[in-house]
C-alpha cells in the first residue's frame, strides 16, 4: 500500500522489544504467525435491532389462520413465491433471487431462550451474549467462539460500525473499525504524527493499523494521498462527507466485504429500524430494504468469495402474531433466523411450524418456538468451522441442549 | 517520589487550562475536597426525585396513547405527538446535564471532586435501561455520589442500592422473596441480579469469599426494593422473604421482612475484609495504573479498614502515598475525560459550551464519543467502563481521538493558540522532543493543535 504505512510499522517492530507491562495486553503487539488463517469460509453475523417480525418477512399464507390474525400483513406476492405454505414479503424481491439462486434459507419458530419480559435492551444482551435467560452478561458467543479457534489473528474477527458489538467482545483479540472514521491528515502530519508515537508501542502499533484500515477506503476514494483540504473546516466537513459515504449501512457492508476479502474470516454488525409497532407496512419495508441492500452489497463486492459465505441475520425476539389496533405489531417471542450465502443449503424453510391456533402460541399471544436460535448458529459454527460439540457446549454456547440435533443448513 | 503539581494536576484532575492554578499541596487538594461542592452549584443536575414528575407524565402519555392506539380516531395523533414532545423535553434536559458535567471538569479548582464522581458513578455503574430511563440516569450520579463522594463508602452503598435508576437496572423492582405469597402463587418470583452484583462488583469483588448460598440469600434479603412513589425507593414487606437470612455467615432479619435488616447487612458487607481490598484494587488501578503497586494496594486497604470505610481517608492514604507520584505516566484518559481535559487546555468557555446546537453537540461530543468506545452513560453493562489501556488506544479508538484533536478545536469559539506556547502549557512542561518538534513543524496551527492534543503525553496521565 501507499509509503506512509510502513512508518508506523517499522517503529513499532523497533520498540517491541522493550514492551511496558501496560503493553503486554494489547493484541495489535501480540506476535502472530501471517501464514496462519482459520480455513476458507466466512461467517458475518447481522444483528437486527427491534424485534424484526418473522411472520411478516416469511408468511405462513398456508395457514388458514394466518390472514384473519393479519388482515393488513398478510399478502402474498406470487412473483414470490417461497414453498407451498410460505411466501416471502412483497418487498423482497432482492432476496427472492437468492432464494431462486439456492444461495437463501430461513430457519422458523426459532428464538433466544428469554422469555415473557420483552424488553429490547435485556434480549439483544441475551441474543448476543448466547446465554440462557437471567445467565451472566459478560461476553458474546461469537468472540468466544475465535477462542476455539487455532491460528487465529487479530483480523480474524471484526466488528463493524460505530457501537461496540457484544457479540465480539471478551477474552479473544478481534478488531472492530467503522469506516466512518477517516482519520483526515496529510501526509505530513500523517509522518509527524508517526514521529510523536514513536517511543510508545501501544499508540504506534495502533496508528499503524488504522491507518492501514483507513487505507482500505482511502484507496478507492482518494486518488492522491496528498489531496487533502488544508483547512480545518474542509477537514471537517471532508471527514463527514466521508463519514456519509460509509455510514450507511451499504458502507458498512462494502467495508465488510473487502475485510472478508483479506484476512477476516468472521465478521459482524448490526441493522436496526425493526421495532415495528405502528404502520408496519411502511417501515418493515424500509428495514428490509436496508437488510436486502446489505446482503446484496456483501454478494457483489465478495465475488468469487461469496460461495464460501455464510450470513446470519438473528433478532432479539420475533413480534406478535395479531397485528394491533395501529397496523403494526408488538413484542413477542417466536421469529425466523434468515441464512444467506453460496455456502448456505438454500430453497429450503428449517424446522417445525408450531401452528397458528390461540392454543398452540406461547401466552396465547406469541409464535411458539420450536428450536433455540444458538442451534442455527451452532450449525454455523460447525459447519464452517469445525467447532466440536465439545466447544459448543463447553464455551461458546455453555446451557445449550444440543439434542434436538443441529439443522444442516451448511452445504 | 512525592508531590507534583504537574502530576497532581492530571493524574489526580483534569490537566492544566488557561488562568487555572495548579495544586500547591496534597494538604491543599484535600481540603477543597472537605470544603463544599461548589461545582454542583454552579452547573446544576437533576435529582430523580426533581424528575420523577417528567417520568410520570412520560407514563400517563403513554398510557393515553395505547388508549387511543386500541380505540382509533384523532386522539392517536395528538397523543402521539404529545409524547413525542415531553421526549424531546427530556433529550434537551439529557443533553443539558452532560453540558454540566463536562463543563464541571473544564473548570473546576477541584478537580479531582470531579474525577472521584466519576470513578465512583463507574463503580456503581447503572444503565438507564429503555427510553424512560435513559432520559434521567444522569440523576443517579447527582443523588448517590457527589452527596457521600467525602463521606462514608457504607453510606454510598446504601445510596446506590436504593436508587430508582438502580433498581430499575438490574431488575430488583420485579423481585419477590421465594418464601412470600406472591412467590408462592406463582405470579412473582426472586431476581438475584442487584443481589450478585452488589457481592461482585459494588463490594466483595468476584474473588471475594462468597458463594451462590449467599448471593440467593441476600437476594431474598434485599427483595422488596422498588422505585416508590414521589421518585423515592420503596419498600413493601408482602414481596419480601420470610427470614431470616443468613448473609456470609451472619443471620438477619425474622420471619416478618423488615428494612432495617437490609440495611445491617450492607453496613456489614461493605465492613467486609474482602470489599476492603476489592476497593483498595480497583481505586489504585483507576488513578495509578493497570498493573498497581502492591504496597499502595494494601496501604489502601488497611486505610479503608482502619477508618471504617471513611473516603476522605482512603484519598489521603493515596496522596500521600510515593507510588502516587511515580513519573511515568501509566494510565490512559478514558474518552469523557480527554475531551474534558482538551476542553480545559484550550480555554474553551462555559458560555459557548451552552450554546452549541443540538447539530454541533452530536458531531463535537456524542458522536465521537461513540466512536471512541465510550458512548455518554451507556457502558455496556454492570462491571462499567474497563480500565486497561490497550482497551481504549485502538485502531478505531486512536484514531478517533485523533480525527476529534484535529478539527473539534476549530469548532469552538476560541482562538487557536500559539501551538510553541500551547505545547509547553497543555503538556505541563512535559513534552517529549519529538512532540515539540511536531508543535514547530506542523504546517498549519490547526494541525499542531491537533497533533499536540494526540500526543501520548496528553493522552496519558
């Protein structure tokens, strides 16, 4: 890449030798071998933030209940067409040519194993935390999963976007950028600021490495890297130009791609806008739209990649079966768990319908669940890891019941 | 080793600023933080009990627009559009009160008053869980820190266990001892999340000498809490636990529940040997470094044992203590406190500070506090923000940092300074040559600015 990397670099190998104890912590400093990538595949878990409402991505239209419990959110587009019962919401034409293209499944009736509250900040700590209901908050499933895990790197797993994802966070070393952050220097100040952190390893090895992320988007954006505005003002509003260049989601999910492109083989971020409570038509679409827009933007940029991609999009809880009194729908349990990918077993709806009679929901209110969402991500995890049932239950998911079997929605 | 006003002035408070004189003495420091808290006053912040009738129309808003949400017609808009209002109330009220906390540290003599409220409220971390509770958690500081930040730690224990915010958090409102009727009738049950906290994190420590016996135990004792009416905690006796309750090996309380019993057992447990130490610990590694010195720890320790727990006596244990002044700077400004500290360096005024525009404090403060890794009151979750340095200083973090240090300073209505000068006075005369020689080289002042406010120096303390 461009010269003004290697600076950063070369300063912080020559001080890695005398290391402060405050140092011995960082990852960025911690050796790693280059050669060394956990296999081939990829996994980006999506966080979806709200509750995204399962019945109305995937409609049951074969159930004869489903129309009169929904009479606003219950259409069904026949250019859409999932299975004999399922059809997949107007809006999601998108994801309907994965579906055709075998590349897109849906697991249903899944959820968390929190229960009865329904409270958005308590179950996406749960969906995220991978523990069971009223478990320890304290890291994410996924990061404990990159324990398991041989020779991985600090790139190995990353996070994307401004919040801290909890579902990364722990005891594993795994990056975590937002491509909005521009890091807007010249090239001069870029050196200066090299010079200034040269006695200290922690602030040089993490300069090196932003700049090298910032690079990632620089290189496409920029043509002349000395082509930046000398004023502060420009700077700024340079930097939030960029910034909104990569802000939404489509940048988030481009950033993603050209890290899973290199050395990330894990990867996650969040979409939220699902908490659809009031004129669910209109805004399930707008979020489906943002949803689709990704998963699509991760497919063309990954290319060949692609084929060896598995997306999971999980949410907190799944939302109401009756529609209320403003057309929209409110918490509940039951959702779906939407797997996209080339390495995904796709066409296909994974596990049992609970049925839509009062006496079949949970509370007489929700979508029974059927299977425990951390199932799909366990198959995941097997399937394109080769975590052991023994990581499974030992680490990553520890009061997990792996006896209803995991769905083989991995090819 | 021994005191240093350069040292004193920024590991113990919030760095040097324009016209603000540095601590002549621990003795000095010490008493400001015995005389009164003139900060408070000076930049007001809401207690819940001044809130709690916010919260209440918050609720009755709510209810009306369900109402009117089942029944249809045109009340669904004006309902709506009324909460939306008290909302914005509230945002503009949350917004306000961060004003006041960073413009408490910008400007106070006593500086370290403010570093204490901030270690403390991180100790006692509570997070306003929804959109309700969210809008008042800046209240939780104001009401169970800066009133005993000089005073007893029992007594902030108590403050904190009591707390509507608090309650609220970690669920304590929705426990119901196993023993009680409502237990028995299936409609309620125990909650054991303040109960382990409190053991875990606000006093024993997670190695401390309790086991989960104990955590259900005292999660039985402490059922009954809930956020009261008038924005005080409550508590009502039917959810409570026929006792007694035996806590660590001491029995409270009989077969009625009682209040009192409570509050023995958390004088006890913050009486504790192992709370003594967890403290000591966690004070040290928050002001010296990740990695403290033994001899400080167990000099806190036995201060915080040997004064019953007297605040005033562990801070002077500190002051006084060599390894508080070691040279080396060890520990790194959590993102709050750089940009305060920065604020202050630069002579940023209380006045332009209050009239940014909700635009310009979303893209100066909240924004790249996010990206920073510490988003306003909103940690992510009960064990706070963490202390170690590598942490903060990442890619993302670092970089950050110094997209703000280079274009924020701009934004204010403040003449940039002379950066051969401001790298002497916002570095205490402690810059390293290459900073120095940055200072002198940069091309333009904003830049230097910039890379002055990134240097290591500034960003350690």
């Amino acid at each position: 890449m461009t010269k003004h990397n290697t600076l950063p670099r070369r300063s912080f190998l020559k001080n890695a030798g005398v290391l402060g104890c405050s140092l011995a912590a960082s990852p960025l400093v911690t050796p790693v071998s280059l050669a060394a990538t956990p296999g081939d595949h990829r996994l980006v878990v999506i966080v979806l933030r709200g509750g995204m409402d399962g019945l109305d991505l995937v409609r049951p239209v074969g159930d004869p209940l489903f129309a009169g419990l929904r009479p606003n959110l219950s259409s069904a587009d026949p250019k859409l067409p999932l299975t004999d019962f399922h059809a997949l919401h107007p809006a999601a034409d998108k994801l309907h040519d994965l579906w055709t293209a075998g590349e897109l499944a849906f697991g249903q009736a899944v959820s968390t194993p929190y229960r009865n509250k329904r409270s958005h900040f308590d179950g996406q700590d749960i969906l995220e935390a991978g523990v069971g209901a009223g478990g320890a908050i304290r890291d994410g499933w996924l990061n404990r999963l990159v324990q398991t895990m041989p020779d991985t790197q600090l790139r190995t797993a990353l996070a994307v976007g401004r919040e801290d994802l909890l579902i990364l966070s722990g005891g594993a070393a795994t990056s975590g950028w937002s491509p909005d952050v521009t890091l807007p220097l010249s090239e001069a100040s870029r050196l200066l600021m090299a010079r200034v952190y040269d006695g200290d390893p922690l602030f040089s090895a993490a300069l090196g490495e932003a700049m090298d992320l910032t690079d990632v988007l620089r290189s496409g954006l920029q043509p002349n890297a000395d082509d930046v505005p000398d004023d502060p003002d420009d700077i700024m509003s340079d930097a939030m130009m960029m910034a909104k260049e990569h802000r939404g989601t489509r940048g988030i999910a481009s950033f993603t791609a050209e890290m899973l492109r290199q050395d990330t083989r894990i990867a996650s971020f969040s979409i939220g806008g699902w908490d659809t409570h009031v004129a669910q038509t209109l805004n399930f679409k707008r979020a489906l739209s943002t949803l689709q827009d990704a998963i699509i933007t991760l497919k063309a940029e990954l290319g060949p990649i692609w084929a060896k991609t598995t997306v999971l999009a999980m949410t907190e809880f799944g939302r109401t079966v009756r529609q209320n009194g403003s057309k929209g729908t409110d918490h509940g349990t039951g959702g779906a768990v939407i797997m996209a990918g080339g390495a995904v077993r796709g066409r296909k709806i994974y596990g049992d319908w609970p049925g839509l009679a009062e006496e079949d929901l949970y509370n007489r209110r929700d979508l029974m669940p059927t299977a425990d969402i951390r199932l799909y991500a366990a198959a995941a995890m097997r399937g394109l890891f080769h975590a052991t049932p023994s990581e499974i239950e030992n680490t990553v998911f520890p009061d997990l019941d792996l006896s209803p079997g995991l769905p083989s929605f991995i090819a | 080793m021994s005191f240093d006003p350069r040292i004193a002035q920024n590991r113990f408070g919030y760095g040097p600023g324009p016209g603000i004189e540095p601590p002549r003495s621990v003795r000095q420091m010490l008493d400001r933080l015995a005389g009164p808290d003139t900060q408070a006053t000076r930049f007001p912040i809401s207690g819940f009990v001044d809130v709690f009738g916010d919260l209440q129309e918050i609720r009755d808003l709510t209810t009306a627009f369900r109402k009117a949400r089942n029944k249809g017609g045109d009340e669904v808009e004006t309902t709506k559009a009324a909460r939306k209002e008290k909302y914005r109330e509230m945002n503009r009220k949350r917004d306000a009160w961060f004003l006041a906390a960073i413009a408490r540290c910008c400007t106070a003599e006593d500086a370290l008053r403010e570093r204490l409220v901030r270690f403390w409220t991180d100790h006692f971390t509570v997070v306003g869980k929804g959109a309700l509770f969210k809008s008042v958690a800046s209240t939780f500081p104001e009401d169970v820190v800066r009133p005993h930040v000089t005073g007893r730690f029992a007594d902030m224990l108590r403050a904190s266990t009591t707390h509507p915010v608090m309650l609220h958090y970690l669920d304590q409102f929705a426990s119901a001892g196993e023993g009680s009727k409502l237990a028995m009738n299936g409609k309620r049950s125990l909650n054991e999340n303040l109960a382990r906290e409190i053991l875990e994190l606000h006093t024993l420590g997670v190695d401390g000498s309790y086991t989960q016996t104990d955590v259900r135990a005292f999660a039985n004792l402490l059922a009954g809490f809930a956020p009261g009416k008038e924005g005080r905690a409550t508590y009502r006796p039917n959810w409570g636990n026929p006792g007694p309750e035996v806590v660590l090996g001491k029995s409270y309380g009989r077969q009625k529940p009682r209040v009192e019993d409570v509050f023995e057992a958390l004088e006890d447990i913050a009486r504790h040997p192992d709370t003594a130490r967890h403290i000591a610990h966690k004070f040290a590694t928050h002001f010296v470094s990740d990695d403290p010195d033994p001899d400080l720890v167990n000099a806190l320790t036995t201060s915080f044992t040997d004064s019953d727990g007297d605040l005033m006596a562990l801070y002077s244990t500190l002051l006084n203590h060599p390894a508080a002044w070691a040279p080396q700077q060890m520990k790194i400004k959590q993102p709050f406190d750089y940009i305060a500290s920065a604020l202050r360096a630069l002579g940023v005024s209380v006045d332009t500070l209050a009239s940014l525009k909700r635009k310009d404090r979303n893209l100066l403060f909240f924004g790249p506090l996010k990206l920073m890794g510490q988003p306003w009151e909103s940690p992510g979750g009960p064990d706070g923000w963490p202390e170690d340095a590598a942490h903060w200083i990442t890619p993302q973090g670092l970089a950050a940092r110094i997209q703000w240090a280079v274009s924020a300073p701009s934004s204010f209505d403040v003449k940039l300074p002379d950066p051969r000068g401001f790298v002497q006075t916002a570095l205490a005369g402690q810059a390293s040559e290459a900073t120095q020689f940055a200072a002198r080289a940069a091309e333009t002042r904003w830049e230097a600015i910039g890379i002055i406010l990134s240097s290591p120096e500034f960003q350690r303390r």
